[in-house]
C-alpha cells in the first residue's frame, strides 16, 4: 500500500476523505463555500477545503508523560509554559506533543526553536 492509500484510509476512519484532482470552480453563497466543483465535473458538497482531523495522543506517548511527572491538559497534551518548559524543572516540550495548533510543520518547528532557545539561555555553555 503506498503512502496516498494510507493517508485515505486514515482520513477515512476519521470521516473524511483525501481527493485529488484539479479545482474548477468554488460554489458558494456569499463568501460561505457550499461546493467544490473538480475539472472532470465531480461537485463536492463541503463548508471547508481543508480541516483537522481529531488528535489524540498516542497510548505510548501517554505513558511516556505520565511516567516523567508531566502535567497533561484535559485533552492529553503537555501543559508547557513560556520557552516550553514542561511541569518537570529542566524538560522541555514541542510540537503536537503539547497542542492540536502545532500539527503542522511550520507551527511545531517553531515551537522547537523556541525549546531550544530556552534551555539554551537556561544553561549556557
């Protein structure tokens, strides 16, 4: 199974869909999008192009938090304060591992820098 089938089938089990094709046409109502027309002809009833599908933490990842003392929110993820400093004096966290906002590359990279940056001027050479 190729990588595309995979990210189908995981959207699938969370109640969406991956389509690939060109976009011929938005349909909406005032600025509010109601569908999405492909080239080929193919209308898409949607309100969104693009969304997030529920995350949850993993149950290693859980462990893992639970097993170091980490505080964890309501939703499974790591309560981090400023520089990213966890619950735990001296640990440090970043990405999706402490909220939904960094599932994406971007976001979660610069969370990242930020954890470095902290330890960094935290513990100087």
């Amino acid at each position: 199974m190729d990588r595309a089938e995979e990210a189908r089938r995981a959207l699938r089990a969370a109640g969406s869909d991956l389509v690939h094709g060109e976009i011929a046409r938005l349909h909406h109502r005032d600025g509010e999008l109601y569908a999405v027309e492909m080239a080929d002809g193919t209308r898409i009833d949607r309100q969104t192009l693009l969304w997030a599908p529920p995350q949850r933490q993993v149950p290693l990842v859980t462990h893992l938090a639970d097993s170091l003392g980490l505080v964890l929110d309501d939703d499974g993820f790591v309560i981090v304060g400023a520089g990213q400093q966890t619950s735990v004096p001296g640990l440090y966290a970043a990405g999706d591992l402490t909220t939904a906002w960094e599932q994406g590359a971007m976001n979660a990279a610069g969370a990242g820098a930020t954890a470095a940056d902290a330890l960094h001027f935290a513990h100087p050479a």
